[in-house]
C-alpha cells in the first residue's frame, strides 16, 4: 500500500459535526493543451474551484444543490455548508485522462486500507458516500441497518455510520434529485445512531 496520496478537505466546523463526504475518484484533465494531474491538495482544491465556478462540473453543481437545498446557491451559502463537512477522495490516485475513466481493480483494492486509515485519523461520526459503485467496492462493514446505511467498527469499538447515495454526475436518464438526496443528507446528519 503506498502512502496516502490526497490531502482531505477539513471545514472549520467539521468537529461539531463529525461528517465525511467522499466522492469516488479524481482524473486528469487538459489544461491548455497539457495535461494536469490532480495534485495532494485536489480535495481541498476541489471545494475551493466548485464553489467559485459553480456550474462547471456536474457532480459538485449536483451536490452543492443538495447541500445548500436550492438550484442556484450563492458562494456565500456553499461556503457555509462546506465549513461543516470534511471531503475526500475515495481512489488515491488520478484513474486517468477524463471524468468517463472507471477506477481499476487495483484501485479499488488500494483504497480500502486507505479509507480505513483516515477514519481512525479524522474520526468522523458520519461519512455520506457519493456514488453507488463505489460503496460496493469499499471494504466490508461492521454493522447493517440497511443496504445503504451500515458502519464500520474503530480499533477502540467507536462505530462509524455511512450512507451511500447515488452518484450527483451520473444519473443521466433520470437525473440526480438533489431535492430529496438534500432530504436525505440533512436527515442522516440529524439522526443519533448507536456509538458502538
């Protein structure tokens, strides 16, 4: 297992509210006819460029929506919502060159150890999981309510609860329905769930 390779996004409230979000992958992309990898800061990065250029990337446009529950939030109102989540990337490493790249099976197995270690070192309360595939590639958990709401058990016993819920970039037939993914969220935040 190689070292952690992304730096987490921390919001400045996340310890009075302990919840993770964590997205799937990062790829490269072009940037004036190079190509640029995601660097360690592209978590943090990543809440910073979504916010200022909201609009531009279809999974935070879709997620900030839901955060903020409303269609056009203002920077000032993602910024808020943000300082109250810490955020990071599931895959630690670019999967390749565009967002259309699936994760490899190498990637998925070099995650979960990886996940794992974050947990004990932020000890989030809550992780909300975006995105279907990616949660059935997620080492396996300690506790199960539902499908999609289990937790995995800390060293000291401490349980974490997760929650997965659809990919916001990739629903394209029915699209993603930040209203009630909103619902959902708020929620699974709001709910007290047994600590061990």
């Amino acid at each position: 297992m190689s070292n952690r390779y992304f730096t987490p996004w921390i919001g400045k409230n996340y310890e009075a509210n302990k919840v993770l979000i964590m997205s799937e992958s990062a790829y490269n992309w072009l940037d004036e006819g190079q190509i640029a990898t995601p660097q360690r800061s592209h978590a943090q990065d990543s809440i910073a460029w979504n916010i200022t250029n909201f609009g531009k990337n279809r999974y935070f446009t879709a997620l900030n929506r839901a955060l903020c529950k409303t269609s056009a939030p203002t920077d000032e109102q993602m910024n808020l919502v943000w300082d109250d989540y810490a955020y990071t990337i599931f895959v630690q490493e670019s999967v390749g060159l565009g967002a259309g790249i699936r994760p490899t099976g190498d990637h998925w197995q070099d995650a979960g150890p990886h996940f794992m270690s974050l947990l004990a070192q932020i000890r989030p309360l809550k992780v909300i999981v975006t995105g279907k595939d990616m949660w059935g590639m997620m080492p396996e958990c300690s506790a199960r309510l539902l499908d999609d709401l289990q937790a995995y058990k800390l060293s000291d016993g401490e349980l974490v609860w997760c929650l997965a819920l659809p990919h916001p970039a990739a629903n394209r037939i029915q699209g993603f329905q930040w209203e009630k993914i909103g619902e959902s969220i708020q929620l699974f935040k709001a709910t007290s769930f047994p600590r061990s």
